[in-house]
C-alpha cells in the first residue's frame, strides 16, 4: 500500500511487545478476583488477568480491560469509495481507508487474514491519533473515511473517536464490517457514521463451520443499522459448495426484501482462494449470475456483481431500467443521476450521490 508506505517514510513505525499502547476500553465490566468482562461483541469474553479475548486486541490488565490497538493502524490508504463496495454513496470520491489488526471472527477464506488474525505485536503499525486521521484525510481531499480491511468492530474506540472528530470536520464515516457486535455499543456508535457495507455471509450452518460466529446477532445489526438511518449495501461473497445453494440465495434474498428494504444495494462478490481455503475454485460466473437473477426475481431493485468485469457492475434505474451509473472497475465514465432522481424518468433512485 503505497500511502502506509509514505506515512512510515514519515512517522516510522514501531515492532514488538514494547510499543504495544495500553488504552482504556469502552463496554466491559468488572467481576470478582480482577477477572472483567468484555461486552463489546457477542462473544461476551470473560479474562483474567493478562489474558485477551478472542479478538486478540483487548486484554485484562490489572482488573482493568484495554484496547491494544487504539493510534495504532497497520493499514492505511487512499481508495475509490466504490472499492467497499459502495455503490450508491457519494460515487467517483475518494476514502482515507484504516484498519488495526484483529477481528472476533474466524472464516478460513479471509482475504486480509495477514491482519485480521495477527496480534498486535505481530504486525508493523504506525502511530496516528483521531486527529491526525482527521487532518490526513482532509489534506487528501477524501469526502470519506472508512474503516475497513480488518473488523473495525475490534478497534471501536479508535473509530468512535475519529468518527466524532470527522463528523466535526464535515467528514462522512463509513463502516466495512461482518457485523458482530452488541447492540448497545453499536447504537452509540451509529450516531457518527453515514453509510456500511455489511457482510451476509450465508446461514446459520456456514458462520458456525467457516466463521466460529453465529447468523442471528449479524442479522439484528443490520436492522439496527437500518432503523438508525445509515445508508447500508449488503456483501455475499459466493464459495462453491460452501454458500452456492440457490435454495439459500433465495432465502437470503427474501430476508433483504422482507426485513430490510428491496432496494438496498446486494453485492455477489467473487470468491478466490484464500488463507486456509485454496483448496476450491473460484466462483463460476455462471454461479454469479444464478444468483444475481435470483435476486431480481425476489424483487431486490439493485443488485450486483463483484471481483469481476461485467455489466452487472452497472446501475440501471429501477423504473425505466436506463443506465445511471456506468462503471469499468473503480472507474466511473458516467453518472446520469440529477439531485438523486434518474435523468431519463425522474424517479428517485436510492442513496446519497452528492
């Protein structure tokens, strides 16, 4: 990542044990002999002394629970908004992107694993405070800053204060999140971020053998989400014989429809072979497409394809079916989206485009 190479030519960067920032922890309490209890996610950890939870970055010291993570990003970088993906936010703008190590799930495809299953210790990071972020992110001209890469559920106190002093700045904040939180911490925190893509991974048999989660806290985030008003586009990635079921696309796409709204924004995402599983092949565009019709004949308004060139990375307006947002990859030839209406009928089409 050529920009978190620019920032270590900068700052420099730190290794090891002794440049480990022991930062008090939001949403724990305290049980008896200095034992706590974290109460960020739905793992609900209980430590003792000098033990972490299963995220790897929060850690009992002495009867007291911190976060080994906050200043502390090991990625960061300058992306196209689209590469979230979002789709139907703030189009062709650029996103200071941030991430720590860690992550409080398990799945054995993870695509950032060198990072999301690593201990702090384990991997070079930069010190960069909520304002420093703040102040790159504007002398960048970024409209947004996303954290992503990782879970950002696990470096929350880092993204609610960088949220805050970015929504002071007139910075929007976005969430690229699996989703597995408590909902108590989740609310606070939604009060500064505008927009999230969330992954849907698959069912209650996928996250309990590829994950070590469980579904149901993952679909009462994204409801919570909605119901909060952020603006949220839906990932599922498609593993062949892991998720590909038409019968469970189907299903998901019904939840979506139901529980959610038929016109947030479903991302297919290709799968490539990743971390423990290189075993399979890449998803069959054929499958893709299945999936894509089956989304459409469910009645979701805009859906698409991912990790691959295709016309189904495009918008087409839910009315009049016309081409609204062209796009080759991250690039974005043409937009004919007008104060939020489509330009050849008038009719709204769902997001926030400027």
């Amino acid at each position: 990542m050529w920009f978190f190479s620019l920032l270590l030519s900068l700052v420099g960067s730190s290794e090891g044990r002794e440049r480990i920032l022991y930062h008090p922890a939001l949403y724990w309490e305290r049980l008896e002999d200095n034992i706590v209890q974290c109460v960020l996610c739905p793992w609900n950890c209980i430590l003792t002394i000098g033990k972490r939870g299963k995220c790897g970055v929060r850690e009992n010291k002495e009867g007291k629970l911190f976060t080994l993570v906050y200043n502390s990003p090991c990625a960061v970088h300058i992306d196209p908004i689209e590469k979230k993906p979002l789709y139907h936010f703030l189009p062709k703008t650029y996103s200071l992107s941030i991430a720590t190590v860690g992550c409080n799930l398990r799945c054995i495809f993870c695509q950032n694993w060198t990072i999301s299953q690593r201990k702090p210790e384990e991997v070079e990071s930069v010190y960069l405070s909520p304002k420093e972020i703040v102040t790159i992110a504007k002398a960048r001209n970024c409209k947004t800053i996303s954290f992503t890469y990782s879970e950002p559920n696990v470096f929350y106190e880092y993204v609610l204060d960088i949220a805050k002093l970015a929504h002071k700045e007139g910075i929007k904040t976005i969430m690229v999140t699996a989703g597995f939180i408590n909902e108590e911490p989740l609310r606070e925190l939604l009060k500064y971020i505008d927009a999230a893509n969330i992954d849907l991974k698959g069912d209650e048999t996928f996250y309990q053998k590829m994950c070590n989660a469980t579904l149901a806290p993952i679909k009462r985030v994204i409801k919570v989400y909605k119901e909060m008003g952020v603006h949220i586009e839906i990932t599922n990635l498609i593993i062949p014989t892991k998720n590909d079921s038409l019968p469970l696309i189907r299903d998901m796409c019904k939840w979506i429809k139901t529980e959610i709204d038929k016109n947030t924004p479903l991302h297919f995402s290709r799968f490539f072979p990743h971390y423990k599983l290189k075993n399979l092949p890449p998803t069959p565009l054929e499958t893709l497409e299945k999936a894509y019709k089956i989304a459409k004949e469910e009645g979701l308004n805009y859906v698409y394809i991912g990790n691959v060139r295709s016309k189904y990375e495009n918008t087409y307006c839910h009315n009049c079916d016309k081409l609204v947002v062209k796009r080759v990859g991250y690039f974005i030839p043409e937009i004919n989206i007008q104060k939020g209406k489509c330009k050849f009928c008038n009719s709204s089409i769902p997001g926030v485009w400027e």
